[in-house]
C-alpha cells in the first residue's frame, strides 16, 4: 500500500503481480441474467441498465477479438505504452451460458496477445460445478479473478432491488472459489433506497471476514433506462450527497482489511441515461474529493 494512495488500488496490485500497468477491455459477450429471463425472476435488479451494467462495452454483435482490438484502439489515446491486457467480461451475468459457450468465449480472450489473465463479473448463482471445475483449471494457467454482485447483506434492501438470491447463496460461491484458490472480488452499492449509514458500513464489516481478493464500491446511479428510474420519478427517495458519499467511503476504507485490493472507488453512470445523482458525471473532481478526505482525515486502509 502506498503512503500516497492510503489504500491498496487495483493499480498498484496489478503492477505488482505483472511488473507493470495493465490494461482492463470490458467486453460483452451476448449474455443475460437469470433474474432477467424467468429462471429466478423478470426485470433484472431495479438499479441495472438495459445494457446489464455494461453500458461502457462494445456490442455483443462484434466477436471478443473485434472487442477487444476496438477496446486498446480507444484506450490507447490515455495509455499509449501499456501493453498487457486483462479481458473483464462485465456485462449482464458473464457465466450465465453453456459451459461450451462460456469455454469458447474465454479461451478466444486469452489467445489474444499480451494476455495476462482473465476477469469475470457474474451473479453467485450463475455458478455451476462443471463451471467451477473448468475455472478452477482456468486458474491453474492465468491470473483470475471472479466479482460477484454482493451490493447489500440487508435482506429488505436485497428484495426491495430485486437480486433474486439471498445472503447465504453469495457467501458459499464466496468459498467455493476461494476453495479452488481462485480470487473474488465483490461489489457493493454505496446510497440504495432507504439504507442508512449504519446499514452500509455493516456490508463493508461483513465483507472485511470473508476470504476477499478485492471490494468494487460506487454510488448508487439512478437511470431512466432502469426499472429504478421510473420508480424515482414516481417517488423520489434520498440519495446521497457527495460529502456524504466521500465520508462512507473513508469509514469502509477503514473497516476492509490492508490486503484487500480496492478495485473501484467510484463508478461511471452513463451520461445520456442518468437521472441523478448528477454530481456522479465528475469522476476525476470525485475521486480527487475522495483522496484529499483521506489524507485530510489521515485515513487509511485497514484503519480498524
């Protein structure tokens, strides 16, 4: 962890473990979500884009290759000497397929060059054993790491957002990978409906027992193009201010353990889709809030 930072980012893990920066392609690989098809439920968690949260991706249409060549071409313009790439499927429930599927799509991102591993965001019941056995061999021979949409251990906010699973079903995928030696890292949303300070920093608190590789955090972002959308322009609830939302952030900072690495501090709500909050549009003006809090407040990592 650096003095400079105050916490482990995915930066400095990803530098260490590759010898220098790594460059993340968001892809999307035409996958949905089982709460979105019928299998669990229908609408899709009430926060989630009609792009399944990947609303920053190439289309589904273009092969993984296609995706990722455009990816390096737009991010080449900010990272003109970074060579090493790490595939992140993100959109939708990304092990959510037939395992031949699944197989065809991640082995064609590792055969493209410079590929030093491999990131997958899916849903804790998208994981099936025969999956689990062929990522377990997966990680044998690339760097992997799977996020899991964790969001809130509060049963009343789960339902309320639609997840369509329960705590118990995300703790167990937690240490059915992490029993394969495979990294998890876990999303939560900071600011959903109705949930208080003390409810979020009790998601950070159980998240800092489990056997994590990493947190993924960012402010809840209200989209007309979401099932939430609609409803907050019918009944607008409190969102949280950016002070608010930079103070949270520096108590869970506290509460996660020094060797968790921080994947994400802030998130990217989509411009021509989000309602509010508005102050979420300025990530750079965020994140530097953020860090000035920190060191203002001598915050750091594992603070607790």
């Amino acid at each position: 962890m650096s003095n400079a930072t105050r916490f482990y980012s995915l930066n400095d893990f990803l530098k260490e473990r590759h010898g220098e920066k790594v460059m993340k392609l968001s892809l999307d690989g035409g996958f949905t979500c089982p709460n979105r098809d019928g299998k669990v439920a229908t609408g899709g968690c009430i926060f989630c884009s009609s792009r399944g949260s990947g609303d920053f991706t190439s289309s589904s249409k273009y092969s993984i290759t296609k995706q990722m060549e455009e990816n390096i071409t737009l991010l080449s313009n900010k990272w003109p000497n970074v060579t090493k790439y790490m595939p992140y499927f993100q959109a939708y429930s990304s092990t959510y397929a037939p395992l031949q599927v699944l197989k065809e799509q991640y082995e064609e991102a590792l055969s493209f060059p410079n590929v030093v591993g491999l990131a997958i965001a899916t849903r804790p019941d998208c994981l099936e054993e025969d999956l689990l056995d062929y990522l377990g061999e997966l990680n044998k021979r690339t760097h992997l790491w799977i996020e899991l949409g964790l969001q809130t251990i509060h049963s009343k906010t789960s339902s309320f957002i639609n997840r369509g699973h329960d705590l118990a079903c995300f703790e167990e995928s937690v240490y059915k990978l992490y029993n394969r030696g495979i990294e998890v890292v876990a999303h939560m949303i900071i600011g959903l409906p109705y949930e208080t300070r003390e409810d979020i920093l009790e998601t950070a608190t159980y998240m800092s027992k489990l056997p994590l590789q990493g947190v993924k955090m960012h402010m809840l972002h209200v989209l007309d193009n979401a099932p939430l959308g609609k409803l907050y322009n019918k009944q607008p609830f409190p969102l949280l201010t950016e002070d608010e939302y930079v103070e949270i952030v520096g108590e869970i900072l506290k509460i996660l353990p020094s060797h968790f690495v921080i994947h994400r501090l802030t998130g990217d709500g989509d411009r021509n889709h989000l309602i509010a909050p508005l102050w979420t549009t300025h990530k750079t003006m965020v994140l530097n809030h953020i860090h000035k809090y920190l060191k203002s407040e001598n915050i750091y990592q594992g603070y607790r």
